[in-house]
C-alpha cells in the first residue's frame, strides 16, 4: 500500500460501508494513493482539514453495462478516448468504474474493442474495470435490438482470442444453448465471468451452462425465455437459482415494478442494478442508428420505429431512486445493488466494494435525495 502518496480526508455524514446494511454517522474516511488508509469517527480535526464531504457516502456504483454515455458510443468509438468519455459521463451518475459494454458487431470486430479496454487500463483511465461482450454469440430467436446479420455461433478462433485477453475482467454474455459443450467452462477456466443473455434457453441448458460454471443473466426479463407453467426458461433459472447474480434495468420502461419486487425478493444481494445506458447519457444526442437502425430519444424511451427498445438512457443514481421507489427497498440494500452487488458478481471483492482499510478508495458521494454530487475513482476525486 503507497505510504509516501498525499493522504485526503473525506467526511460522510452517514456512511454504507459495503459490510454492514447498518449505516454509520459522521465518519472520516481517510485515504493515499488508491488505497484507504483509516475509517474512523469524524473528530473536529478531520472536519477541519477534509476535502470533501458529502450526507451520503457509499462504495462506488458499479455499471457492469453501459454501451455509451457523453454523446460517445462504445461499438461506434472503441478507444482510448472513447472509453474516457464514457467513463467521465458515467460519473454524473455516481458511477466510479465501468465495463464499457461492446454489442453484437460483425465478425471479430470485438477484437478492436478489447484492444481499447488494454490500452485504456494501460494508460490509466479512470474507473476501467474491463470490458462486457454482449454478443455476437446470442440468438436469433431473442436478438432484440443486435442486428441479427452478426449473430452467430461462436468459434474456436474467438475461443483463443476471448481465453487469452488481457483486458481486466471479461464479462461474456452468450446464449447457453448454442454454445456447444465445454464452451462455458474453457471461458470460464480462462478467468472470463459468463452471463446468459439474449436466449431462449431452457431450464435443462441452463442447468448444464451452470455446471460449467454459468454466473448470471444480463438484464434479466428482457430477451430471454420467460417461465411458463411447465418450462422456467431462462428468468425462472435464475430467479430460482442459489448463487446467480443478475443484471436488472430499474428505468420504469423494460422491466415491470412487480417484476422487479419478484427480482429483489429472490435474489437480494445478487441482484445488480445496470443502466444499459446508450450515448444519450449525459449528452445532448437525442438520435441515433444502431447499423443502420434509427433509434430515438422520447423522454427517456430510447427505440426504434417499431416501439423495440434500444438500450436506456439511465444514470445510476436515478436506478436507485426508481428501485426504492418501485420495491420500497432500503437505502442500504439499493445502494449495495449498484455497488457492493456488482463487484461480487465479476470477482473484485476481495479488493473493491467495502469503504475499509486496504481497500480502493472508490466511494460515491449522494445527497439525501439520492442525487450523485461527486466522485471517488481509486483515490481520484471528480
């Protein structure tokens, strides 16, 4: 841990420290480098030199999808610059680390996007976890708004490429049931965390993709098997499940409130708020095209001209505010899904997703409204 790195002091008048649901008050979070140094109660010296403070301090949002955000749109723009604008427009939600999310594209044109990833970390851009591929290797049957001329089966050569990344975490969203046996394993071996999305899957693959070590769903309800009465498909999978996590949009517009109650209610602590947020975020752009596809801004309806939603345009603090407001959920358990919840998912709490000594200093910093006013990305303060 750096010891020779200028220490900052942040005071939170209430604190969710990611272990406990109990919140604690008038704390003094301390901080060098990266790292936090000491969690401590606020003495009137902290409150004298702190250099920042803020009523609400939580471990910093995580947003495991997000396709675009500051008028830049990851499949459109994968670079370095790009992924730095993204980041920056995430943070006006409260977001501090990202998995800039690249979509269904054709061929292996992934590979330019993990590149970018690479060198994005390489270069320190702030709050780059690693990268999310949704697609291309997901079903037509449920292809939703991914042009269905690049859906397709993956391939050995994407298994070397996908095995072998470098890029920080992988996140894969795939449909379980056309990969061929053992695909999900030799990912997962790899170090990649596999989501299901965009299936049709039934409960009995399912069931073989979470023996090969299967972790979640990518924004569960929306283009995915449905439970019916004799087949839970693809959602009755995972909300039945004992350790999948789940990714959820919480916008009012792609998953029905009493859905989301059903969600949080069989899930709790592995249910992680997304925003699946498009460029619009944080930017003046209010249309668009998704190869060709124009897609719309109505309010915050994103869609093309059949009314087919195309991502959302979210923060992720307006994701906690719905959820609260939809489930009456507490402050403390909403929060964790956007924070502590997501780090689970993708393997990093052993480092990130706890306001402790050790840990990185990347924090959220709310008003009582749930409104984000401020930042901490690994000890860097926006």
């Amino acid at each position: 841990m750096p010891t020779d790195l200028p220490t900052k002091l942040i005071i939170g008048e209430t604190l969710y420290d990611g272990v406990s649901l109990e919140p604690k008050q008038n704390m003094a979070i301390e901080f060098s480098g990266s790292f936090i140094t000491d969690v401590r109660p606020a003495s009137l010296a902290d409150i004298a030199r702190a250099s920042a403070r803020a009523e609400i301090i939580c471990p910093g949002f995580i947003d495991i999808q997000i396709n675009g955000a500051n008028d830049v749109q990851f499949n459109d723009s994968p670079t370095v610059e790009g992924i730095a604008a993204i980041a920056k427009g995430a943070r006006k939600g409260g977001t501090t680390h990202i998995l800039p999310t690249y979509i269904t594209d054709i061929a292996t044109s992934y590979e330019t996007a993990i590149a970018a990833v690479a060198n994005a970390r390489a270069n320190n851009v702030s709050g780059v976890l690693g990268i999310h591929l949704e697609g291309p290797f997901i079903s037509h049957r449920r292809a939703g708004i991914h042009p269905p001329d690049y859906i397709r089966a993956i391939q050995e050569k994407d298994l070397e490429l996908l095995t072998q990344s470098t890029c920080g975490v992988r996140l894969i969203t795939l449909a379980p049931e056309e990969a061929p046996v053992d695909v999900i394993h030799r990912l997962t071996q790899s170090g990649a965390v596999v989501f299901a999305g965009h299936s049709a899957a039934s409960d009995d693959q399912m069931s073989i993709a979470i023996s090969e070590g299967l972790k979640g769903a990518t924004h569960l309800y929306n283009a995915m098997s449905q439970i019916t009465v004799r087949e839970p498909g693809v959602v009755g999978s995972i909300l039945g499940s004992n350790d999948l996590y789940a990714g959820i949009i919480a916008d009012g517009l792609h998953v029905h409130p009493t859905n989301l109650k059903i969600a949080q209610r069989a899930l709790n602590s592995r249910l992680c708020l997304v925003t699946d947020a498009m460029l619009t975020l944080a930017g003046n752009t209010t249309s668009f095209d998704i190869h060709g596809n124009a897609i719309h801004r109505s309010g915050n309806q994103l869609s093309d001209a059949s009314g087919r939603l195309a991502g959302a345009h979210l923060a992720m603090d307006e994701a906690v505010r719905n959820m609260m407001s939809f489930c009456n959920t507490s402050l403390a358990e909403t929060l964790y899904m956007a924070s502590v919840n997501p780090i689970k998912a993708i393997g990093l709490s052993d480092t990130m997703g706890s306001l402790v000594p050790g840990y990185s200093a990347s924090m959220t910093l709310l008003d009582n409204q749930i409104n984000a006013v401020a930042t901490v990305v690994d000890g860097r303060v926006f």
